[in-house]
C-alpha cells in the first residue's frame, strides 16, 4: 500500500471521526428518539418460559407436542395442598369446590396420593382449556377460596415463572448498576469519567432491550441474562476509547483529542469485539434453539454497544471534558510489578505445571455431573411457587407421567397395549379411554350387544335394539340393522354419547332418573374423550415408578416405544413428558457440545491469526482458556454439584470469546514490548500496563456471575451465572499468574512461527505536527530505532511498524 493510500485512508477516518464529533448534537437527538421508541417497545417482547419450545423440530418431544397441540384438549389443573385438615374436612372442601363454576372435578380421596401426614391434595381440573383466559379466573377464585387455609398452590397457569424471573433480574439489574459503579470509581481517573460510560451503555442497554421486540419471541434466558452480559462483554469498548481520549488530550485540545481517538479506537475496539462474537457465533450453530436465541441478541446487544460507543459517546466526551479534568482523582490501581517478577522467576515451573493441570483438568471434565431437568438443581432461592410445590413434594409423591401417542380407532388394540404396559415393572398405572371404568365394571370402550347395553341402564330390550338399530344407520352400517342385531356390539362410550345426542336433538325421550344419569355420563366422557382421543390419535397416560431425572426413565422411554411398536407402526408413535425433554436434552447436548467447542475455537482462532501474525501465539492463547473452561467446569465434578447443560454451552461459548480478551491484553503488550527490551523488563512492564484493563473488566463480569447465581430462582440462568462468575475468576488468575510464564518459555516458538505478508516497505516521509503510535525504524530529525508515542513537529522520514502516523494539523483542519 503507498503511502499516499495510506494518508487518504487516514484522512477519510479523521473526516469521518470530525463528523460524528461535530454533529454531536444530530446524535443525541437520534439516540433520545430510540431510546424513547425502546423505552415502549421493551414491553412489546414476547417471552418463550418452556425449554421444551427450543428442542429441534425433528426431536421427538416437539413433534409429540406439536401432534397433541392438534389433537388433543389439555384442561387447565391446578394442585393444591391443604396441610392440618381431617379426611373429613377435606370431602368438605372438595365439595365446595366443586361447586364453583367452571370446575369440573376437585379430586381427593383417602389414599397417600391425596391424604397423608394431616395434609390432603387437591387435584382440581377446569372446563377450560389451560390457554383459556378462564382458567385464569377460576385460578383466582381458587386461590382466594384457599386463602383462609394453611394451603400451598402449584399450577403452570398463568405467567408466574416469567414474572418471577423478570422480579428477580430488575434486582440483580441494580445490583450490577452499582458493582460497575464502584468499579469505575475504582478505575477512572476522574470521577466524571463514571457518567460518560454509564450513559453510554444506560443506552446501549435500553435499544439493545427495545429491539428485541423485532425479533418477535426471545426466550427466557435470553430475556433474563442478555443486559447483564452485555454490560459485562463490551465495557472494554469504551474503556479502550476513554482511554485513548486521555492519551490524547496530553498533547492536543479537547476537539481535536477526541477526533484522533475515535480514529484510532474504532480499528482495535472492531478487532477487540470479533473474538467475543466469534465465541458467541458458535451457539447459532446449536440444534437446541435457546443457544441461537441467546447468540443471535448478545451478538446485536454488542453491535448496539459498539455503535454507542462510536457514535454517542465521543459527544459525551466533549460535554464532560471539562467536568473529567476538574474531577481528577489519584489512580487507585497500584502497580503490580511482583506479578511480572514472580512469572519470570517461576517460568520454568509453572508453565510445565500447568500443562499437568490441562491435561488433568481435560480428563476430570468428562466426570461433570451435567442435568437436563430442574428435580436435582437446588437454586439459592425458592420462590412462592416452588416452596409450594417442595411442600407438596415432602408429603406426596410427585407423578413421573408421560404421554403415549399412537393411531385412534381400535379400542380392542388400545385395550391390549395397557395390559402390555400394566405388567411391566417400570409402570405404576395408566390411564386412558380402554381401562376407564364407566359403570357395572365396564370400562368406557367395552362393547355392548344390546341386551347387555338394556341391562346396564335398565331399558327394555325393544329400546335398546331400536337404538342399536338408529346407531346402525347413523354409522352407515346398514347390514346389521336389517339382518339381525343381537350380535352388534358398539363401544360402550360411542352409544352413550349417540344416545345423548339424539336426546339433545329431540328424538328420544329419557325419565328424568335416567336423564340425569346420562348427563353426568356424557359430561364425564366428553372430557375423558378430549383429552385422550382426538380425530387421527390417541393417547394413554403412563405413570412411571422411577424419577424424571434418571437413567431408569430414559432406558424405559425405549422399552416404551418397543412395546407399543408390537401394535402401531414405529413412524406414528410418540412419547411426551419431562422425562422424555430431558432425554432429548441429552441427545442435543452430546452434539451440540463438540459443535461449539469446535466452532469457537476456530472463530477464535482466525481471529487471532490475524491479530498476533503467528502460528504460535494463538494455539498458546487458545490452550489457556480453555485450560480455565476445563478448570472451570472440573469443579463441579469434584465437588459432585449438578450443573444444568446449558450452563455449559453458553459460559464455555463465553469464554472463550470473551475471556481470551484478558490474554490478548497481555500478548499483546508483551510482544510490543520485547521487541525493544528483555524478557524480564517486558513482562514486567506487561503486567502493569494490562492489569487496570483485565481487572477492571474481569470485576464487572465476574460479579455479574455471581450475582445472577445467588440472587435466582430458576435453574437454567443459576447455573449459568454460577458458572459465569467461577469461570471469569479462573481466567483472571490464570492470565495473570500463569500466562506470563507461557508466554517466557515460549517466547522462542511465537518467534519461530510468525509470519509478515510479503509486501514492500514503504517509508513515511511527512512534515509538519504528527501523532507517531508504532515502532519507528528510520529518521525523526536523526535517526531512531523504537517504539515511539508521541507528538513530533519536524520532518519524519521512517517505517512505522504496527501502528500508524497521522498529520494532526492538516487533517484537523479538512475534517473541521
């Protein structure tokens, strides 16, 4: 590249740096608007709460699901759990409720299953189906009908998980908000420093927030952690733009200080940012859709907080850059230099230590006791929902139900496939339409000739065969209506329900004693009908003797499907419950897990490539995060700590695009540095120049973890803030305290392995005021060979490797 391409490029940055300076004022106005637009629209997002949504289409849970959605009516229920009451009381209750409208059963009996330890469980089922805005009303009047009792509610009506959440996360919000604070206050330099960074990314939040309504459903992890993590993943950006400013303003005035650093800052903090979206690039790559979700609003949040960074920030610059000189405090951030020492005493025997780590860490990770439901994650705190449902859990034993789905249409086949299931060991009891007791010991399917159907309801036999005879021609069976009838048998639901049409219609005439009854009968089997056979299926409930959560439920789903196969075709069979989620989770996770190890690291790895011209540099930077991911990760399999999967994709993803953020810092330095001063004096001077960077942004990151794993109730966004926070601490002490003396002992292979592009050398040759950032090889009014930032007035005439040289006087001037 010439040098007058090069001076051209330089002045169309600088012009167009001078513009979004300039016109500070058009920015503001046009960030008031978004803010204002996101500030509405923030309330306009949908929020997905169950995991289940983001399982692959392909998954058998999301086509069960999808399948039962068409077929089937699921009813609104609710569980509630009334402690110190007699058996008698209880009937009481049940019978009260009852009554209210709109309930259709409140079932409760003397078994363990509804009465133990003093405490009955209501089973209470709505008319309506559970997306019934009713049922939030008839929730309402259960709840203040129990308000008077020592009672405790379950339910997953309503939004109670999402409200919850949302609580939760406005806490832990403000709590971040003041953790920054005091870290900016910390780490500034001047105290009006704090207000600048917290209106940049105050901002960015609020549109980042606001624009998620564009993305029409977001889940609730995304929706819960996103502004937390972004605050924590781009602060850098406006620290590495503050900065420069600071850098700047010592030779030049206020105007022209914060043209020349934007210039500069926007090329390494767009570098900065491609490794952290490189890293969050491996989760579109999922096939368990809440990583794309989380992936695709972290990538545009931090997009959003670069914009603000670039264009709203330098106008707050400029407003308080008065206000920052005045307020000026010491630097709080002491010199580290025993680090720099320490890493080149101990270099020979920390660096082979830690290759002993890695590999023990590696083997270690494979033990982590990784779960995909909520029954074995204990969050450190229960909200009002859970510490009902832990009750209810204490005296009563929780069902492990699953779902079966097959062809409807063969009652006889549906009849031999429950006495299959019934004798099977892992099986407690089912329920469907072909072991439904109706009356007299007859089940809901059993098939009646009309003698035995006048028997059951005592009618006389004429009767019966005259039904029979209009049910025959109704169903088009013209055959037995005239040859003979005594032999037709007819399910015994399809006749009563053919029998209270034809009443409802007007052509049969009941006593009221019999009326009644089959009213109550026909309201029993509609229900029972919709909620276990629909136009093209049919479903049974299975109740399981082993827990959700285990490998004896997972193994059974199998032996599941292998019986049922001995009745329907394999294609058309399908098993639905958490049990089922949770297997699926488990199949997702063992491929979604080498997807996104693989992906980030090569993101990240290109990235590097590019950065540090190397082969050596970026495997070495590389091999230590995700030595702390390993770390990060083998803790909990010592400690045996149940970690939810996602956890994993997500902070391991986060990782390795953010943390290694931390390494770069100090490679980079460190390879600045050596090329004009020893080993020792360079990694010295490293660990000094890079700790305000890393520990400025590693507390911000690191305290949001933790604060998101103890201030949560959800399973899913505690084990990923536990993780997070756990994880950022291990990177920041193994950057510290252990990349130092990799980078010493390998200081050779970086060497051997770098790589330059084979294109000419071009002197500079300028006159005038420059700014020189780079290593100078030629003549600044005599000759030097160095690494220079600075301000020179005189004749230049030098290669500037890394960095550039800019005429600040003429450019200013044209981009005014």
């Amino acid at each position: 590249m010439s040098s007058s391409s090069t001076k051209n490029g330089s002045n169309a940055m600088l012009k167009i740096c001078a513009f979004i300076v300039d016109k500070r004022n058009l920015f503001f106005l046009i960030y008031a608007i978004l803010c204002i637009f996101c500030a509405v629209s923030r309330n306009w997002v949908k929020v997905e709460n169950e995991i289940a949504a983001y399982l692959p289409a392909s998954s058998e849970t999301r086509m069960g699901l999808d399948l039962m959605e068409e077929q089937f009516t699921t009813y609104g229920s609710v569980k509630v759990m009334v402690a110190n009451i007699s058996y008698e009381q209880a009937l009481r209750i049940q019978e009260d409720v009852e009554s209210i409208e709109g309930v259709f059963s409140a079932d409760v009996d003397d078994t363990e299953k509804h009465y133990n330890n003093g405490s009955a469980l209501f089973d209470i089922t709505f008319n309506y189906d559970e997306d019934d805005e009713n049922c939030l009303e008839l929730l309402a009047q259960v709840q203040d009908y129990f308000a008077d009792y020592d009672s405790y509610i379950s339910t997953s009506l309503g939004d109670t998980h999402s409200k919850q959440i949302q609580s939760e996360m406005s806490v832990i919000s403000i709590m971040v908000v003041f953790v920054v604070i005091i870290v900016l206050l910390f780490a500034c330099q001047a105290y009006a420093e704090v207000p600048v960074l917290l209106l940049t990314f105050g901002s960015a939040a609020l549109i980042a927030m606001g624009t998620n309504f564009f993305l029409g459903t977001i889940s609730f992890v995304s929706d819960s952690v996103a502004i937390v993590l972004q605050l924590a993943l781009s602060v850098d950006y406006a620290i590495i733009l503050l900065n420069r400013y600071k850098e700047e303003r010592t030779n030049l005035p206020v105007r022209e200080a914060c043209i020349v650093s934007l210039s500069k800052s926007i090329p390494e903090i767009s570098g900065s940012s491609l490794t952290t979206i490189g890293g969050l690039l491996a989760m579109i790559f999922m096939q368990f859709g809440i990583g794309k979700d989380l992936s695709v609003v972290l990538i545009k949040a931090i997009l959003l907080s670069l914009l603000s960074v670039f264009l709203l920030m330098p106008g707050l610059i400029m407003i308080f850059a008065g206000l920052m000189e005045k307020t000026r405090h010491k630097n709080f951030i002491p010199k580290i230099s025993f680090v720099g020492k320490f890493a080149y005493a101990s270099r020979f025997f920390v660096a082979p230590l830690f290759v002993v780590i890695l590999i023990a860490a590696n083997f270690i990770c494979h033990f982590t006791p990784y779960v995909y439901g909520y029954t074995k994650i204990i969050p450190p705190i229960t909200n009002e929902v859970q510490a009902a449902q832990n009750l209810q859990d204490e005296n009563f034993k929780r069902d492990n139900m699953v779902a079966l789905v097959f062809p409807s249409g063969d009652y006889d086949k549906e009849k031999l496939l429950i006495q299959d299931l019934l004798m099977n060991g892992n099986v407690s009891s089912v329920t469907g339409l072909a072991n439904t007791e109706a009356m007299n010991g007859y089940t809901l399917t059993d098939k009646l000739n009309p003698r035995q159907f006048s028997e059951l309801i005592d009618i006389d036999f004429e009767i019966a065969e005259l039904v029979y005879a209009a049910y025959a021609v109704n169903d088009e069976d013209y055959a037995k209506a005239v040859n003979g009838l005594d032999n037709y048998k007819v399910p015994l639901i399809d006749m009563l329900m053919f029998i209270y049409q034809e009443v409802d219609e007007g052509y049969v005439t009941l006593e009221d004693d019999l009326m009644e009854t089959l009213e109550d009968a026909n309201k029993m089997m509609e229900f029972a009908k919709k909620q276990l056979e629909g136009p093209e299926y049919s479903r049974v409930l299975v109740y399981l003797n082993s827990e959700e959560e285990s490998d004896e439920s997972y193994n059974f789903i199998d032996t599941l499907h292998k019986i049922t196969e001995k009745y329907y075709p394999e294609d058309q069979i399908y098993v639905v419950g958490n049990s089922v989620s949770q297997y699926d989770l488990k199949k997702c996770f063992s491929r979604d897990n080498k997807v996104t190890g693989i992906i980030s690291v090569l993101a990240v790895l290109i990235v590097l490539l590019f950065t540090f011209k190397s082969a050596g540099m970026p495997v070495l930077l590389i091999a230590v995060i995700q030595g702390c991911i390993w770390l990060n990760f083998g803790i909990p399999a010592i400690t045996h700590d149940n970690i939810f999967f996602l956890g994993y994709l997500i902070v391991s993803s986060i990782q390795m695009g953010a943390n290694i953020d931390y390494a770069i810092v100090i490679a980079g330095r460190y390879i600045e540095l050596r090329g004009t001063t020893g080993k020792r004096e360079a990694i010295i001077s490293t660990m000094n120049l890079s700790f305000p960077t890393i520990i400025t942004s590693g507390t911000m990151m690191a305290m949001s973890g933790i604060l998101i794993g103890k201030m949560t109730s959800d399973c899913v966004i505690y084990s990923i803030g536990k993780a997070l926070g756990r994880g950022t601490i291990i990177s920041i002490i193994v950057t510290m305290f252990v990349l130092p003396q990799i980078l010493l002992v390998g200081d050779k292979i970086i060497e051997l392995t770098a790589f330059v592009m084979n294109v000419p050398i071009q002197n500079k040759q300028m006159s005038g005021t420059m700014r020189i950032d780079g290593y100078v090889r030629g003549k600044i009014d005599g000759t030097i060979n160095g690494v220079v930032h600075g301000v020179v007035k005189g004749d230049v005439s030098a290669f500037i490797e890394n960095k550039d040289i800019e005429l600040i006087e003429e450019n200013l001037e044209e981009g005014a």
